[in-house]
C-alpha cells in the first residue's frame, strides 16, 4: 500500500478514474471532505459502489474514512459501507480506546448484518480491520494504547496538519515532522501494526512530497496519502524497493540460509555484520519486490 489516494465521497463521478488508477489504496471520504449537507448523499453513494461489487476487481485496497465516533454520522456511515470487499474503516480524530473499542463493536454489528457470514465459512468475507488517525497531541502520546485496543486495529494513520497547526507548529518544520513520525512508527511497532503517513497539501511542490516521503519510507513507513493523483506516481517510486535494494536484500538471504545450514549464528555480508532482524528486513524487501513483480516469486 504504497500509495493511498483520497476521494471524496460526495464525487461519485470520480470513482471509476480513480479505480483505474495506478494508486495502491483509496480512501473513499465521509468526512472532512463531505459538507454537512451531503453526508446523506455521499454515504449513499459509497454504498452503492460498495454493494454493487464495482470496486473489488480493481484488486486495490479499499478504504472508508467515516466521521468520527462522536459524531451523529458514525453508526449510520458503518452501517452503510462496511460491505464484503471492503478492506479498512478509517476512524478520524482518534484519542480515547473507548472510540476504537465502540468503532470495532460498529463494525462488527455491521458485518453480522451485511452477509458477511461467519468466520472460516467457505465464501465468507474477510473481517474489516480498523486504520486510526493519530491527528492530536493526546492521540499522539496514547498511539501504542489505542493500536492495542482491539484485533480489528491494522495500522495508525499521522494527519500532521491537525497535530501541528492547533499548537502553532509549521507544517513542514522538518524537527518537528521527524518526532511526530518516529513516536508513531514506535507505538505502531510496539502494537505489531502499521504506519502510515500523513497527507502532503501543496499539490504543486513534487519535491518536497517526496522529501517527506523519502523520510517516511526511512522511518519504516508503509506509504503515503495523495491528496490528488500526480501525487501518486511520486509515492509509489519513493516506497518502492530499489534495485540496488532488492539485490542487497538477496545477498543477505543467500548468506543466511548458507549460515543457517552450517549453524553460523552472526556473519559479514558486504562487509557488515548481518544477524537475525536484519534477515527478517531482506525478507520484507524481497516479499515487497515479488508482489510488485520486480522479481520471480
């Protein structure tokens, strides 16, 4: 999911180019860009997308970002979208566990309702997971505490603007987009889910999404969100595993299967020692590149 691009959910006419788009996910909105008025509507037409099987040939993963828990849109945006073939709830504003356990509890009402069968039921759809938005500084401090509090949870989301602007931090004083996303990545990791980064509003500055993708990518970062689609090429260049990558992630599987069959516990690739977490990353790297098919599975 190297690339997740945004469509509101009030634009139905949009659906299909970004279906056939080069985006890895999208995030279909209910939220911020939806206005008062057409929430109705806009949820009625996901729905209709969503029950009419349109998406899922698309081979993308599907997203919803509904309102929020606290709002009087929650339960009726779950109801409506949560339909087999859809992938993930993105719950915005996220900052007390009781939102993420009422958010899974949603679901599941929602999936009991919508013909998604019984678990382990030939032909039963997969359990819609759960992406939170990390977007206050509350949320921040309690991510690993709000990834942890249901299975349903897949990955935390970071909206940068609503975590800075409020406390007066420029959105794009590299300091402070450095800390946010390493606090991320480490209560993410410490929960066994994913990071994924935050939208890049100036449309017109290529490079610098890519300079804070770049940064994302480092951090450990699954991808990036596209606000619009000339942002997607960049992000799925910028997550994508490099030759230089994939060829370095193969020495180091070689040699750890030669060091596995003779019992070397530590052992030099390329001139620098190699033990177990950094096989377990040339692993990730190579499974990334197979199902990119920049390599033979």
């Amino acid at each position: 999911m190297r690339s997740k691009l945004f469509v509101p959910g009030s634009r139905p006419e949009l659906f299909d180019k970004a279906l056939a788009s080069a985006a890895d996910a999208l995030s279909f909105d209910l939220e911020d860009a939806v206005a008062e008025p057409r929430k109705a509507e806009a949820r009625a037409a996901l729905q209709d997308l969503l029950t009419s099987g349109h998406a899922t040939p698309s081979g993308k993963t599907l997203i919803v970002r509904v309102n929020g828990p606290e709002t009087p849109h929650f339960q009726a945006d779950v109801a409506a979208v949560v339909r087999p073939g859809l992938h993930m709830i993105n719950v915005p504003k996220v900052e007390h566990v009781d939102q993420v356990r009422e958010a899974a509890q949603a679901v599941a009402r929602a999936e009991a309702t919508n013909g998604f069968g019984s678990g382990g039921t030939p032909g039963a759809a997969a359990p819609v997971k759960l992406l939170l938005n990390i977007e206050s500084p509350r949320g921040l401090r309690l991510a690993y505490e709000l990834a942890a509090a249901d299975p349903r949870v897949a990955g935390l989301q970071l909206g940068l603007a609503d975590l800075f602007e409020p406390a007066g931090i420029h959105r794009r004083e590299i300091a402070a987009i450095s800390q946010a996303m390493f606090g991320l990545r480490i209560a993410a990791a410490e929960a066994g889910v994913f990071a994924y980064d935050s939208a890049f509003a100036d449309v017109r500055d290529a490079e610098g999404f890519r300079a804070e993708a770049a940064l994302a990518r480092r951090l450990g970062f699954l991808g990036k969100s596209c606000i619009h689609p000339s942002q997607i090429a960049l992000a799925n260049d910028v997550f994508r595993p490099s030759d230089a990558e994939i060829a370095a992630a193969q020495r180091v599987v070689a040699a750890a299967d030669e060091a596995d069959a003779s019992g070397v516990g530590a052992y030099l690739v390329d001139g620098k020692m190699v033990d177990r977490p950094f096989v377990d990353r040339a692993r990730v790297v190579l499974a990334q590149a197979r199902s990119l098919g920049l390599i033979a599975g």
